[in-house]
C-alpha cells in the first residue's frame, strides 16, 4: 500500500500521470484501495488541508459505461478543491479534467446513526444546490479499474457551487432533469434517476458506507451526490453551463491562468 501512495502521491506533486496502481493492490481490492485513499487523506490532513465534505463517483450508468466499472465509490473533499468563487477554473492545478453535472446537499445534521434510512438522510439535508465536479486522474490516459479510482480519491479534482440553495421541501432530486453545455453546445443530459435511481439513494450509500469505515458524515459537510449524466473532458478557454431543473445553473469557465 506503501508503494501506491506514494505513486499516487508523486503523480500529484509534479503533475504527471502516473501507472495504474492495481498491478500493486490487486484489481478487485477495494478495502486496500480505501486504506490507500485515507493515507493519501492523512497526509493531505497533516500537511493541513482542511475537509469540506465527500464526493460520491460512479453512480451513473453512463458514466460507470464510460470508466468500465460497475458500482458507486467515495473521495474526500478540501477546501482548496472549492473554485465556486474564482473567476475560472485554473487548469493548471488539473491533468486529465473532465466535467459533470450534479446534485451536490449540504449537511444540517451528522449522519452517524445506526438506523439510517432515506427519511434519515432527507431530514439531514440543510438544502441542494447544482455543482459542477471537475473530475481528475492521476493515473495516465484515465486506465483505471475501481480499485484505481478509489485509491486516488475517487478520482476527485476541483467542484464548483452554484448560487441557488433550495430545502429538499422545495425540490425533489430524483425529478430533477440536467442539461449541460460546452460554449452553448449541448455536451451531456440526464435526470436525477440516472443517479442510483434517486440522489438521495446516492446519499444513502455513502451515509451507510462512510459509517461503515468509521469516518461517518457530520453536519457542515457538503456531497456531490454524482453525475446525472455523461462526463466531458475540458480544456482552457471553454465555459461549462449546467441547467438543473428548479434548482438554477452552474457556470465555470475554464483557464490555464491563475488567479492574480
């Protein structure tokens, strides 16, 4: 576990992809691909980055198509992945970006229960508000297996919040439909039952699984509930618009500049 950490780790700090790190911990290895991700957190932590929140990956069909894997994962969120209030997106801080639209929830209360249900996690739910994730690999050409992606943090590189805020009283996730654009191009499109069938099955998940490992979700803490349609690989100069319906938009423009 050692060796891939610290593969993953120097992939980051000098912005070069790296090997897959399944040929270290075995293909199917979840448990060691999470023991993985906490070290790299650790260290993330120790180095003193401040936690914002989890990200959940591959709950969509067509993005679980595009990876070639087949069940849902988890990443830590930081601080520093938080471009919601820069001009643009400095892709200079990225390697491989790709962006999808979501639902992301911030927390009112902590999940930690040994009873947690959708009820559970719909009471915890302070409001939703539409995110675009800019996903990342360190492991080159984006050749990864589950046990690739877990491993480096869920494959997890910068979010953008929308202004919006709306209480789960006022909007229902699953009925929700996306649409996203490149330059005024329509690049993706989906509804919120592309999201485990509902993204608050989505937050169900990761209440359950974050418990679980010990590390259960606390108030305060925001989640990406995962992508309601296709991914896209981005570039500098493009702007990305996501319409989710009733919640609003969310607008990142893209730049190999960063900010003064």
């Amino acid at each position: 576990m050692t060796l891939a950490t610290d593969r993953l780790t120097t992939a980051a700090l000098e912005r070069e992809p790296c090997a897959p790190v399944r040929d270290l911990l075995g293909a199917g290895d979840i448990d060691a691909a999470y023991e993985v991700q906490r070290r790299l957190t650790a260290r993330r932590l120790a180095d003193g980055a401040v936690r914002t929140g989890r990200k959940i990956g591959l709950t969509s069909p067509a993005v679980q198509k595009q990876l070639g894997v087949d069940q849902p994962d988890f990443g830590v969120l930081f601080a520093d992945m938080d471009v919601s209030a820069l001009a643009a997106v400095p892709t200079a801080r990225l390697l491989q970006p790709k962006v999808e639209a979501e639902i992301a929830f911030l927390l009112a209360t902590d999940l930690d229960g040994d009873d947690l249900d959708l009820a559970a996690v719909r009471a915890a739910v302070a409001y939703a508000v539409p995110a675009l994730e800019i996903v990342d690999s360190r492991v080159a050409d984006w050749d990864i297996t589950i046990t690739d992606t877990v491993a480096d943090n869920a494959s997890s590189g910068l979010y953008v919040l929308g202004e919006s805020r709306l209480p789960l009283k006022a909007f229902e996730p699953r009925e929700a439909t996306m649409r996203m654009y490149v330059d005024d191009v329509l690049v993706s499109e989906g509804t919120g039952t592309a999201c485990l069938g509902d993204p608050l099955n989505a937050l169900l998940w990761l209440a359950r699984t974050a418990r679980a490992y010990g590390d259960p979700l606390r108030a305060g803490q925001v989640v990406l509930s995962g992508a309601l349609g296709p991914m896209v690989s981005v570039a500098p100069g493009v702007t990305v618009l996501a319409e989710i319906s009733t919640l609003g938009t969310v607008t990142a423009a893209f730049t190999d500049k960063e900010p003064s």
